[in-house]
C-alpha cells in the first residue's frame, strides 16, 4: 500500500515571492498605463482636432512626457534585463507608448492649426 503525504507550504515559500508587484516592477508598470492613457488621449484628440481639442491634447502631451521619463530613467537604472524582474520591459512599454500618445497629440495639433489656415475655423 501506497501513502499519500500532504504538506502544506509554510512562510517562507518562496514561489510567492516571484510573483510580488514590487517597486521594480510597480513603477514601470505605472508609467506604461500612463502611456496608454496618452495614446488614448492622443486618439481622441487627433479624432476631434477639426472640433477643438485642446483638453486632450494637453492630457497627451504632459502624460506623454512623463511616461517617456520615467520610463527612460527606470530602464536606465535598472539592474537587469527582461526577464529578471526589475521591469524592464515595462520601462521599454512605457516609453514606446509615450512617444506614440505624444506623437499622436502633435499630430492633432498639426491638423487643427492647418485647418485654421485654409479657411476651416473650428466650432468651440
């Protein structure tokens, strides 16, 4: 006859500990949802340039901006590559998405100035 043994995992498991949304980890990731709140901003901005945006436009490019910097700053400083828990690839995410949600706030803004110059006045 065969026994079965139960063990339950005590406090110092470590499997848990990889998983944790540490500081590493938790800064990035930040700064990627700030990115994609500019990308969205960026969108609506861009969809409603003829109309006047500038609300959103300013919402894109500030968050933008500040996804951009901490990005770069936490990818710069970070001790490890992707992979190895120190949020690399979220530093990387929020810097491509902060340079699109501003690319895309500078896009509406071309437009919208371009349509005042050709005689299309926005409505307030």
């Amino acid at each position: 006859m065969s026994s079965l043994a139960f063990t339950v995992p005590g406090p110092a498991d470590t499997t848990a500990a990889a998983y944790e949304l540490g500081v590493g980890r938790a800064v990035p990731t930040t700064a990627a949802v700030l990115g994609f709140v500019a990308v969205v901003a960026g969108g609506l901005a861009l969809t409603r340039s003829r109309r006047g945006a500038r609300s959103w436009v300013g919402i894109a490019l500030t968050l933008g901006q500040v996804s951009v910097i901490v990005g770069a700053l936490h990818g710069a400083n970070s001790a490890g590559g992707p992979g190895t828990g120190n949020g690399m690839v979220g530093a990387v995410l929020a810097v491509a998405l902060g340079v699109a949600g501003t690319a895309l706030a500078v896009s509406a803004v071309v437009r919208s100035h371009r349509a005042v110059r050709f005689g299309d006045r926005p409505t307030p």
